[in-house]
C-alpha cells in the first residue's frame, strides 16, 4: 500500500536556497504558461498536477525515483541523519544535498516513489511516496460493531464480550465549542477571528480523529477482532437535524477513511455494510422497534441504549456478511452471536474492491 510520509528541508543556506527558488519558480512558469527558462528535463515530466495544485497553492516539483531513489540516504551529521540529493539546473551534474526532517518515523521497509518537493509559506518540504509491504491479516476472534451516530459520535461493541465503548465525546465537545464561538463572532461581525478559529478547529478535531482511529485500532489488534462499518450512505438524511452541525457528516467520512487505512496499515480485516435499518432494529430479536430519543425500545422488552443497539446491529450484519461467504470465524461459537433473520440481503456496498479482498482474507483460514 502506498503512504505519503513528510518531511520538512532544514538549515537552508542563501545558495541552496536560490538555487532552489529558482528551479521551482520555473517550474511554474512552465505549468501555469508552458515558458521554459531552463528547467531541467527531469521535471518536466510531470502530468495530472491540477488537483495538487490545489492543495498546495503551487505546482509541487515532481522528484522522479529514478532520480532520487539512489540518493536518499543517511549520513550522520549534526544537523540530521537524512540527506536527499536532487537535480537542480544551476548545479547541473552535481544536484544538491538536502537536510530533512521528519515528521514522522519511516516505515521499516519501504519502496521509494514518485515524490515530490513542495514550497509552502517560503519553506520547502518533501512528501515522500512510499509502497509499503501489506501485513498479514489475522483470523478474527470476535467482532466489532462500530455505530458513527450524532449523540455519540463513536459507538464500539464487541459482540463476544458485550462490552460497550463510547468514544470521541471530546470530538463532540470541540464542535459544540466552536460553533458556540463561531456565532458569537459572527454577531460581533469579527470574521479574521471567525477564520482563525475554524483552522484550529479543524486541527483540533483532525487530531481527535487520529486519536479515535488509533484507539479503535488498537483495541482491535489487542482482541484479534474484525471490525465493522456502517457504510455511510444515508447521512444526507440527517441533515438540518441540531446534532449534525456538531458533528458533521464530513468527520464521519473522515473517521470512516482513518479507520480503513489504518486497518489496511495494521492487517486488521474490517469490513463495511450497510448500515439501512440498524438503528430501528431490536439487535436481539431482530424485528422493528421503537426509538425514543437515546433510547431503543422493543417489543420483545430488550431496552438499550439506541447507539449501542445499533453498533450491535452493524457487527451482526458484518458477521452474518462473513458466514453468508461460507466461512467459520472463531467468533462463531458463542452462542450469542446470532445472525439476526429480520435483516434484509446484505448489501455489498464496500466499492473498494482491495478492501473487500481482505475483507475475505481471514476468512478463507482453516
Ligand atoms: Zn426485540
């Protein structure tokens, strides 16, 4: 699987620098009007840039790994212990040396890529591109469900256990926050402040998001647990409803994304189903219930909280999802663990189809 892994180019001196500035000033030169003051051949290459450009307010230098591979490398030094050499038209022959740091640890093994180099705010960085190995994903053991839902923003059940996780309540908080800052601003007309605030916000709850993810993931390794999704096809409906200007639809996807990319990074199997009906299901008898604000009423007297009846719904269609391929998972055995009859066909809406391979992997373990 493919990870960006960033790094920033430390103690610049005024020669690397210009020489710098100027390769990339051409370079945009000739993306924007096709103008070549001398840009070296290795950069041309570049192509489907326009939605990087975006992101980064510039055309990001294409570092080919035919030209870098060779030449990232580790050389300890006072400064750091990572160097990159890349090409550069004023040092034609020679390249230059550049210092990194990184903001994160590299991978053990990896491949290099297509990376690039990127001017932001007058300072440089490297993104590099990197084809790590995919873990081996384990057999699962149990299961679990996982609820993304406005009350709770995060809602895990483990169906062997029934031990119940509500998470994310400071995601919750930080939108509720802000929004009630947001408001107070706009009244006051201070829309600098109103700007400023809604970076750090997304800051804040980014941080929260990884910090929910890493969690999930985690408690998943430590009970060798597949984990299941509710594929998020039915947000829209919400919409207009108090709760979703807190948390909105979008750090749902958001979550969702983490979740399934550290999955992937990890060998956690996770699988995603839909999630049509689970919060109006009673997860013990599996007929129509009744929901009355936070709380899940059915017939048959089960009485729960309306997410955790939920995230339950959602781990047995995932289980039902993985006996339905004919298999035996571990999680099988207990006895609780019933394949609720109310559910309709289970959709496969999972339309990544690298995740639903290893989706299957566990399954197909003797
Ligand atoms: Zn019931």
């Amino acid at each position: 699987m493919e990870k960006t892994i960033r790094a920033s180019v430390i103690g610049l001196t005024k020669r690397k620098q210009t020489w710098l500035d100027a390769d990339y000033n051409n370079y945009q030169w000739w993306m924007i009007f096709g103008i070549d003051h001398g840009l070296l051949s290795a950069f041309k290459a570049a192509k489907g840039f326009k939605q990087k450009v975006i992101k980064y307010k510039s055309y990001p230098l294409l570092l080919q790994s035919r030209f870098i591979k060779d030449w990232f490398r580790v050389r300890e030094t006072k400064l750091t212990k990572h160097w990159i050499k890349i090409p550069n038209s004023k040092r034609k022959g020679q390249g230059i040396w550049l210092p990194l740091h990184f903001h994160q640890p590299l991978p053990k093994r990896y491949s290099l890529k297509d990376s690039y180099l990127i001017r932001k705010n007058e300072k440089y960085y490297v993104h590099f591109c990197m084809d790590i190995p995919e873990q081996h994903v384990y057999a699962p053991k149990t299961i679990l469900g996982i609820d993304l839902g406005l009350k709770n923003p995060v809602t895990m059940v483990d169906l062997r256990t029934k031990t119940t996780r509500f998470l994310g309540k400071k995601l919750k908080h930080i939108k509720g926050k802000y929004y009630y800052l947001r408001k107070q601003l706009g009244q006051q007309k201070k829309f600098q402040i109103i700007k400023k605030i809604k970076n750090k916000e997304r800051r804040k709850v980014h941080a929260q998001l990884h910090a929910v993810s890493k969690y999930i993931i985690h408690e998943a390794q430590k009970k060798k647990a597949a984990i299941v999704l509710g594929a998020l096809h039915n947000l829209q409906k919400n919409k207009g409803r108090t709760f979703n200007r807190k948390l909105s639809g979008f750090s749902h996807y958001k979550l969702t994304q983490l979740v399934m990319y550290k999955a992937k990074e990890r060998g956690v199997p996770l699988i995603t189903v839909s999630e049509a009906f689970t919060s109006k299901t009673c997860s013990v008898c599996g007929t129509p219930g009744t929901r009355t604000k936070n709380w899940f009423v059915c017939s048959c007297g089960y009485r729960d909280n309306a997410d955790r009846n939920a995230a339950f719904n959602i781990g047995k269609r995932g289980l039902s999802y993985m006996l339905g391929l004919g298999v035996v998972a571990s999680a099988q055995k207990s006895s609780t663990l019933r394949v609720n009859p109310y559910q309709p066909t289970l959709e496969r809406v999972n339309s990544d189809e690298q995740m639903r391979g290893q989706a299957q992997k566990p399954l197909l373990v003797t």
